[in-house]
C-alpha cells in the first residue's frame, strides 16, 4: 500500500537533486512540472513557469524544429527523440543541450511530454553556427558575442550605444497562406529592407524567428533614433507581394541605451524587450524607449500571464450580455457575451489588457472554449424561460480559429447546452477575414454546414478588398462605432453608414450597429432601414442575474 508514496519521494528526490535539467509540458505545450537544475538555468520558479509556454526556452530559430518534433510525438508516430538545442539563460545568453523527449503515456493517450536535458560538452559547442541560415544575418549568439564587444569598447570611452529590437507582425500570416519557403522568403525581404535603412557601422542580426536587432554606437539623441526608427517601419509597412498575392505586414520597436539602462548584455537586451513589449501593446506608439516605468507595467503584465492559468478554476472570469435589438420593433433579438476578469489583486482588468497576453500565451483557446460553453448554456436558459428568439454572438480570436480543435470546441458547446447551431453567432474582426487563409476558409464553411453563423465585427475599419463578403460564409455586418459617434445628415459618416447599408442589403446581410448612444442615432438608423441595434442607449452589459430582471423588465413595459 505504501508503494505510492515511496514512488513519489523517489520521483522528488531525482527532480530536486539531479543536475540534468528536467520539466515536462502538457499537450498544448504549457509547463507543467521543472525541476531545481532548471530553475537556476532558467532564473525562475517552478511556479512562475508554471502554464507558460515550453517554447520560450529555445531560439526562435529552433522553436519550429521542436514544435514539429513534439506535434509527432503526439501524433503517435514517435516514441522518444533525441535532439540538440540551445536553451536562453537567465542571463539572456544560450546554453547547449543534448535533449532526450520522451511522452508520458495514459490510457494509450499522450497526455503529458517529459524533457531530460544534459549539457553539451566545449566541443559540441563549438560545431554551433554564429550566423542565421535563413538571412545569413548573425544570430542571437553572434548579437549577444557583439554587444558584449561594443560595451567593452564605448565604456573606455565613455560613449552610448544603442540598441533595436525590432518585431514583425503577421509573418505567420504568409506561411500559413502559402507555405514555410514563402514565409522564408518574406523574412529575407524585410531583413533587406531593415537592413537598407541603416546607416553606416551599425550593426544587424536576426535575434529570433521575427525579431531584429540593431546595435548602433554613439546613439543617445532620441530624436533621431525615433526617426530612424519611423523609417525603419515604413520600409517594413510597404506591401509585400507574392505572386497575384500582397501581403501587409506592421512592427514595434523597443529600444535601449548603454549605460542609461543597463551595463551588461543581459540588462539591455531585457531591456529593450520590456520596451518592445511596450511598443506592441496597442496603446502606444509603434516605438517605445526604455523607461522606470515600463517596470511596473511589465510587472502586472508578468502577473497576468502567470495569473490566466488559473482564473478560470478561480472563478475570476465572467461574462457580461448586450442585448441587440431589431430596430424597428424593439424585440430582443440577440445578446453580445462579453468576457470580464476580476482579479484578486489589479481588480477589473481591461479586455483589451489580457486579450493579447491570452493569444500570445496560447491561454485564449481555453478562455474561448469556456466563453463558448457559459454563454450557449445562458442563452439556452432565457429560451426556456420564454425568450425563444434569443441568439447567442460570442468573439472569437484569429488565434482560435487556427487551433484544430475549434470545431470541437464549438460542438461541444452546443450540444452540452442544448443550444440550436443556428442560434449561434460566432463574431469575427475584419482584419480576420483580411488575413484570411485556406484553413480558416474550411473552418468557416464546416461550422456552417452545421449552423453556426458568422458577424463581420468593426466593419468599415480594415483596408482590403470586399470580395471576401461574397466568398465566405458571412450572415451579418456590425457598422463599427466609430462611424456612429457623431453620426447627422451633415457628417462624413452619413454617406459611409448608407453605403454599409445598401452593400450589406444588397449581398442579402443582416447588418447591426453598435455603439447607440443617443435617440437620435436610434431613430436616424431605423429610418435608413438598419435592421438591428446594440449599445448604452439601449443597455450597456449586464451580468446575467441582472440581464434577466432587465428583460423581465422589458417584457413588463410592453404589456403595460
């Protein structure tokens, strides 16, 4: 009976004194267990990595090699692997590892990844390339062997140095259209273009799979690292094409200064991260230099993303419903869900706060899936109690529509509430359908064999052509607030809405318009034949409790 508990003593003791470095992931690749070794390599707690993503320890120039490894591993086609890799330190430097991967089995089931790293010998070391393959820019090593150099050289000199990290976004968005030798192709291209807009002895190299960095000497007139900056995006925002296909693609830039923000390697590149992370929050310029602080903001963000593995068993997270109104009748014709998170130490937090943490961390498709459930099951309530034209509109993130298992999850949802399919609005962002690509298309079609329904969100607001409104499965448009606000007879939105309007119509739409905040708007949308309505002047969001007496109270008025 004892055998057990031994077995765990055992299992402990080998975790906390073995000086191979031990962790092990679940199957969407979240942290599950690390051991002592790892955690000095790494500099942080196994709580603090628990639920982060195993992807972090590696160079992003090696992180496809071993997602693709893992992906067999629990496909079944494989065992055990046995592979070298570099993993990042504490101290921002690489470490080689010869790794051993093997899946720890239940039930025939591949339900968790062990990994046992052992330490590569100076001989080993040594085989490892300074440049990248790819751009044959050098690499995160050679960056870092550089940047070491140059403070040794500006600190006996006693001048600045500066430097760039810059991150591309949406490059995945052309190897998922078009292939990884087309995704290759594109990073060549804007090494180029970053690389053209430099000026002379500054320093370039390929510091991860869509990063860049910049290290200039002599830089610390803000001004003219802005501008230089500015230029540098602008050479990336020029579209891209391939083929019949162009491609637009965005950055963010986070810079820091030697020795204003640090004296050693691993403080400035932290440090130019901390303000990239700054830059590409959205509520910021494009560009951010270092600062005190950004430290605090890190700080909370760092907390948020260890905080979302456990909101939901916490019960932290809730969800909030507008309804939305036909405009003509005043019926109740559907609710938005909406997601809030209470938490126990920053309070409210913000949708537009979390919402990127949970993509980037991979968290979103869990928030989802529970988003999924909890709002069919509600909706399917207020049928029961009377509301029988009730639908459910729930958003949903490009990141869960890449995932596999959405469909399911969406099956799932309905089938355990009891919920019609076609009861079901799965609302989308225009950029989404932007960014479109062959699997989301499939994706898209299946759920509407089934039922499911498709809102074009923010509509107005993407720069694309309108031809994915013909292509794809879309039953409704909602006219972005923004063209609401300050809507009249007179205003420039006037023609835009009418336009919505006539388009949505004419391709045989429902359109919806959000953000009612006057009578005026009200009546001017219904006169233009705008067939449903959502924002404060008829309801801001209301916890479901209380969105039930709000139509109790509704249905009361009306029988008057």
């Amino acid at each position: 009976m004892e055998q057990p508990i031994w077995t765990k003593k055992y299992f402990q003791a080998i975790k906390d004194h073995h000086e191979d470095l031990i962790f092990a992931i679940d199957i969407n690749g979240r942290i599950t267990m690390m051991n002592s070794a790892c955690s000095k390599v790494l500099g942080k707690s196994e709580d603090e990595a628990a639920g982060t993503s195993f992807l972090s320890f590696f160079l992003d120039s090696q992180q496809e090699a071993v997602r693709s490894a893992i992906e067999r591993m629990r496909e079944g086609t494989v065992k055990k692997i046995k592979m070298e890799a570099e993993i990042i330190t504490e101290s921002g430097e690489t470490r080689g590892y010869r790794l051993q991967v093997i899946p720890v089995d239940l039930n025939e089931s591949c339900r968790e990844i062990l990994f046992i790293g052992r330490i590569l010998t100076e001989e080993k070391i040594k085989k490892y390339p300074l440049y990248d393959e790819k751009t044959r820019l050098p690499n995160r090593k050679s960056i870092e062997n550089e940047l070491f150099n140059r403070i040794k050289r500006v600190s006996d000199s006693h001048e600045s140095l500066a430097i760039l990290i810059i991150q591309i976004r949406r490059l995945q968005m052309i190897s998922d259209a078009l292939g990884h030798s087309a995704g290759d192709w594109a990073i060549i291209q804007m090494a180029k273009r970053i690389e053209a807009s430099l000026p002379d002895q500054s320093f370039i190299g390929r510091f991860s799979r869509n990063k860049f960095a910049i290290l200039m000497d002599g830089s610390e007139d803000y001004t003219e690292l802005e501008k230089l900056g500015n230029h540098i995006i602008m050479a990336i925002e020029k579209p891209l094409r391939f083929g019949k296909q162009e491609f637009n693609f965005s950055a963010a830039i986070g810079i820091s200064s030697y020795p204003r923000d640090g004296a050693d390697t691993k403080d400035l590149l932290n440090n130019a991260g901390i303000a990239l992370g700054y830059a590409r929050a959205g509520t910021h310029d494009n560009i951010a230099f270092h600062g005190n602080e950004m430290n605090l903001e890190m700080e909370k963000r760092a907390d948020l993303e260890r905080s979302l593995r456990n909101g939901i068993e916490n019960n932290e997270f809730f969800l909030v419903y507008q309804p939305i109104i036909q405009s003509a009748t005043g019926e109740i014709r559907a609710c938005e869900a909406l997601l809030r998170w209470e938490h126990p130490k920053w309070g409210l937090i913000p949708p537009l706060e979390f919402i990127p943490i949970a993509e980037e961390t991979g968290m979103i498709h869990s928030l989802g899936k529970w988003i999924l459930k909890t709002a069919c099951k509600q909706v399917k309530k207020w049928q029961e109690a009377g509301y029988k034209h009730m639908s459910a509109s729930v958003n949903v993130s490009a990141y869960q529509l890449d995932s596999a298992q959405f469909i399911k999850n969406v099956k799932e949802a309905l089938e355990q509430s009891g919920l019609k399919a076609e009861c079901l609005y799965l609302e989308l962002t225009e950029s989404i359908m932007i960014d479109q690509s062959s699997k989301t298309i499939e994706m898209m079609c299946e759920l509407e064999r089934m039922g499911v329904k498709f809102s074009i969100d923010d509509f107005g607001t993407g720069y694309s052509s309108l031809g994915y409104l013909k292509q794809l499965p879309i039953h409704t448009l909602k006219i972005d607030r923004s063209f609401i606000q300050n809507l009249s007879h007179h205003s420039p939105d006037f023609p835009i809405v009418h336009a919505i309007l006539t388009m949505g119509h004419g391709l045989g739409l429902r359109v919806v318009a959000e953000g009612i905040e006057t009578n005026h708007q009200l009546a001017m949308l219904t006169s233009l034949g705008c067939d449903f309505v959502q924002g404060h002047f008829i309801e801001k969001p209301l916890e479901a409790r209380r969105f039930t007496c709000w139509l109790e109270k509704k249905d009361n008025a009306s029988n008057a």
